[in-house]
C-alpha cells in the first residue's frame, strides 16, 4: 500500500510527538506500506516556526531519509492546478499533495481531512491515533 503524508501530520509529530506519525513508520519499517511525501510538504515544514529548533530539523532530516520525496514536475503541477482552478482544495500545497496522492494512486494520510473532502477519488487513510 502506498500512503502520501500531509504536512499536517508532521507538524503534529513535532508539535506534540503525537498523531498518526509514529504508526505509519513502523508500518514502512515493517514494509506493509510506502510512504511518500510530496516536496510541497517538505518546503511548509521547513518553513514553520518549530524547525528553528535545531533537534527538530535534525529528526525531521533522519526521517525524511526513510520516505519517497515526490518532486513537484510538469504533469504534477498541471493536475495540482487543475484541482486548485475547481476549487476542490483550497492552497497551494494541498492542491500538489492531493494531485501527488492521485497520480501515485495512495491513500492519504493527514489530520486536515476536510481540506481534502471535495477531491474526486481521493483515498484518505485511517489509521489507529498513537
């Protein structure tokens, strides 16, 4: 099973060290999944306040070595667009993590489920909180 990760479930990892995070890796760790994320996540991470903090950049770089980055190309950025135009998300972001679950044909993994609600075929995973 394939699962792309939202920026919303990191940032409760580094926030709170709660959340869906800590399941997802041991199921990866495990191979009964592979996680992606999409470079979108990547650049909100980087962008929030908590990374600042010199231990969580560090665990987040030693994480991410674990998990498919997705790059944002050309075929990507046109879906992202189209999402965005239909106003069926309403970022940026979301409109490239959502076109990137789509085209990998994965479920999603994210505490923002509503953000995703109008996605046509959009897969969310549901998995047991830790």
């Amino acid at each position: 099973m394939k699962v792309v990760i939202d920026s919303s479930i990191f940032i409760d990892y580094v926030r709170a060290k709660e959340g869906l995070l800590f399941q997802l890796t041991e199921l990866n760790r495990e191979r009964k999944l592979i996680l992606y994320v999409p470079t979108a996540v990547v650049a909100e991470l980087w962008a929030g306040l908590s990374m600042s903090k010199k231990e969580n950049e560090k665990s987040m770089k030693l994480l991410l070595q674990s998990i498919k980055v997705i790059p944002l190309s050309k075929q990507l950025a046109e879906k992202s667009g189209l999402l965005r135009r239909k106003r069926d998300v309403i970022g940026f972001a979301d409109s490239i993590v959502a076109a990137t679950t789509l085209y990998l044909d994965a479920q999603l993994a994210t505490s923002n489920k509503k953000h995703f609600e109008n996605v046509k075929g959009i897969r969310l995973f549901e998995g047991k909180k830790v």
